[in-house]
C-alpha cells in the first residue's frame, strides 16, 4: 500500500546548524510530494509541494529533494533559526488515493 | 481571509457521553477532512467528505460518524466517548484536487475521562 516513513522522531540543533530531514516513500506511480510543518498551538500548514515534474521545490529558505531511483524524499535548510522549532511532516499525495498521506512527523528543536 | 476553525479548541468529556466538534470554512472548499493526532502516529485520517452529503471512511473510522449538511460546515460526531478517543482532532479543506493544499483548523484537544 500507499506510505511514507519519516525514521527521525525528534531531532535538536542550535541556531545556525545543518538541518536534514529524510523520508522514503512506498506507492505505485509518480507522485507529488509535500512537507507540512506544524507550529506549536497550530495546525499544520503547507511548507512546500514538489512534483515529478521538477524534483525540487523550495520555500523560506528550505529545499526539498526527491529521488525517485531510491523513494526518499528529504527536507534541508542550511542555517536554522530558532523560530523554525516544529513538527515537520512528510505527505504523499497519490493518485490512487483518496487523501494526502501524513508521515509520523520529526521534531525539530532549535536552541539560540 | 482563508480560515478553517474549530470548535471548541478545548473539551473534557466523561467516558459513554457524546461528543461534537464542529469546523466551519470560509473558502468554499468542496472536500473537507477530519484527522487525529497522537504522539508518535502523526496524522490519522477518520473521515473524508466530497460535498455536502457525500461523506467517506477514511482510515480509522470506528467510533466515530461525520455530518455535512452544508458545504462549509463539517462535524465529527463521538456517541458514546470512550478513553482511547482522547486525542487531539484536526479539520481540514481542500479545493477537491487531492493534489491541491490542505488547510487545517487550530485543533481541537479532546480529553475523555
């Protein structure tokens, strides 16, 4: 069936660190991906959308990577800030399906 | 204003009594979802609904049922609350395209006791 699988549930940096994200995928076809991130009292929201089409996609300052040779998905922003504290989600989105599908989620703390 | 809202943000409920969440969009969405939250399972799909009247199963249905009489409102109805219910729910909308944004409420924190 349809899934993704984040394996890094939480994960800690200071202010200016590398951070790196990674995410396989399992489904039939080629499908869009997406990561939401989720702040603290809120829902999740959109962070960025990438397709077959171009294999990156990229917004406020992140950069989103997908391979389809190896169905990995990966998240990176060079240099973090302590606002970007969150829960990041990876998404599939399929056409055989009837919903996005949401990863397990990774938590990322930064610290000033 | 793109909005999706829930309410209420907040709810404790005793174990066997009835529970309803009710979201409310503003943006004409014609699809519109509820999920669960809990730690370490991300996000669960309860229900899906097309339209008003055209509602889906989603992933984990059980224990819960949905009504959407109007196309921007949706709510998620728990007869009988139980213990493994506490949770926290989300709403969301989509304009229909599965591909398309998903935009989700603030959430609503169920305890049930």
């Amino acid at each position: 069936g349809n899934s993704v699988t984040q394996m890094q549930g939480q994960v800690t940096l200071s202010e200016e660190e590398f951070l790196f994200i990674n995410c396989t995928y399992s489904t039939t076809g080629y499908p869009t991906l997406f990561w939401y991130v989720q702040y603290p009292g809120e829902g999740p929201q959109l962070l960025l959308k990438v397709t077959t089409a171009n294999n990156k996609g990229s917004s406020r300052g992140f950069e989103a990577t997908y391979d389809k040779g190896t169905t990995s998905f990966h998240l990176q922003k060079a240099s973090v800030q302590e606002s970007d504290s969150a829960v990041y989600y990876c998404v599939l989105g399929d056409q055989g399906g009837r919903a996005l599908i949401f990863g397990t989620g990774t938590t990322v703390s930064v610290s000033p | 204003d793109m909005k999706v809202t829930q309410m209420p943000r907040y709810l404790i409920k005793r174990m066997g009594e009835n529970v309803l969440l009710e979201c409310g969009q503003d943006m004409s969405h014609e699809t519109m979802y509820w999920y669960r939250q809990d730690p370490g399972l991300g996000l669960q799909l309860i229900y899906i609904s097309y339209d008003v009247d055209s509602n889906s199963e989603g992933d984990i249905p059980k224990g819960y049922r949905v009504s959407r009489k109007k196309r921007e409102h949706f709510s998620l109805i728990l007869d009988s609350a139980k213990t493994n219910q506490t949770s926290v729910y989300f709403c969301a909308s989509s304009s229909g395209d599965r591909q398309n944004t998903l935009y989700f409420g603030a959430g609503t924190r169920l305890s049930v006791l």
